[in-house]
C-alpha cells in the first residue's frame, strides 16, 4: 500500500486553496493526510473550514509574542511535532524565519499570483495592470530565504483584458490556484515530482524551467 503523504498547511485568511486540498483529499484524488492547519489569525475563515472537516488546527498569532524569534520558534517546533512531508503555504502572510526554512530545506511550498520572476511580493495584480501587462498569472514555488526567489515548479498564465479590474484578475487568479495546487501535491505524493538538493526531477526527467499547467 502507498504510504499517504503527510501535510501541514499553514494560512492567515480565507483558506480557499485549503478547501480545494481538502477537497481533493476526500474525493481521492489526492493520497495524502493534513495532520494540522496553523493559522497566525484567530479570525481567518480557512480554520472553520479545518474545523468543518475534523482537521487539527491551531492558532499561532505573532501579535502574542514579545518578538518575532519567539513566534518564529513556537512555529518551527509545532510543525516539528506534526513530522511533515511538507509544509504547504496557502495565503499564509508572514516571510518565513531562516531556522524554520533550513529545518525543511525543499519541503516548503508556495503559491503566488503573478509569473514569477515578475512581481514579487504584495498588490501583484495592481502592479501587473499598472504596468500594462498582457498576461498575468500564477506560480507555485519552492521556499527560501529570499522572498518568492525559490525554484519555481508549476506556472500558469491568463490574457489579461483590457475591461479587468483587480477584482476580475484575482478571481482568474483563483480558479487556476484551486486546480493547480492539489496538481502539483498530487505529483509529489506519487513521486512523479521530485525536489533533490540540486536538482528537480518530474516525471523521471531533471527539469530548469518551471512546467506549464495544463501542458502535461
């Protein structure tokens, strides 16, 4: 039997790509177990959501701690605890500590609205139409200590047109995030998606370029 993969997800908001991993979970189509939800906002939707589906969840709120090593610590040994495969970043809105990067080295994930390299960071979506941009899009990265500078594994573009609004990019946004982040799980539970020291392997093939969604 494939052993099932074990995640922790970590938020500070609504927790829609939560729901669609959730979702992708209990329908089978992915093979693995979210051992615990930790929000750093008591008052984010994604732990309802936690809660709804018996998911473990737990609050860790960085406005509880005197600095931000304490909190980065309390983090760091919480998910520790949990024995994680990976860490799954979804809307979680703090940079990271580099303890806690090293101690997972290549096991943190992360989704971001834009083609990475390009906007990094906050307001991608206003930047991008500011900039006047004709395609925006959504990258699925590797953490490090560098803000949205890690190895980028799963991209997806989207035309942006010339009536969209922020409001119609995120939503575009949005709906290729529920699709391609239990995607991109999917591969690394079954192994078709491997992240080495040096190296990034998908699908028995070393890659250096992120792959497109909806490509393969």
């Amino acid at each position: 039997m494939t052993a099932v993969t074990n995640i922790v997800v970590i938020i500070s908001g609504n927790g829609s790509n939560l729901q669609s991993i959730i979702d992708s979970i209990e329908s089978g189509q992915l093979n693995a177990r979210i051992s615990l939800v930790i929000s750093n906002n008591a008052e984010a939707f994604g732990l309802i959501r936690a809660q709804n589906h018996g998911l473990a969840n737990q609050v860790i709120d960085h406005h509880d701690f005197e600095d931000r090593a304490l909190f980065d610590q309390t983090l760091l040994q919480t998910v520790i605890s949990q024995h994680p495969d990976y860490i799954v970043l979804a809307g979680f809105m703090r940079i990271l500590g580099r303890d806690f990067i090293q101690t997972f080295e290549n096991r943190i994930i992360n989704i971001h609205p834009s083609i990475l390299p390009h906007y990094k960071g906050l307001n991608t979506h206003q930047r991008a139409l500011d900039n006047g941009e004709s395609e925006h899009g959504v990258s699925i990265h590797i953490v490090t200590a560098e803000l949205d500078d890690g190895p980028v594994l799963l991209q997806c573009r989207y035309p942006i047109e010339a009536e969209d609004s922020v409001a119609d990019l995120q939503q575009k946004g949005h709906q290729l995030e529920h699709r391609m982040y239990p995607q991109l799980l999917q591969w690394l539970c079954s192994g078709d998606l491997q992240i080495g020291e040096n190296s990034i392997v998908f699908k028995q093939q070393e890659i250096h370029q992120p792959v497109e969604f909806g490509s393969v």
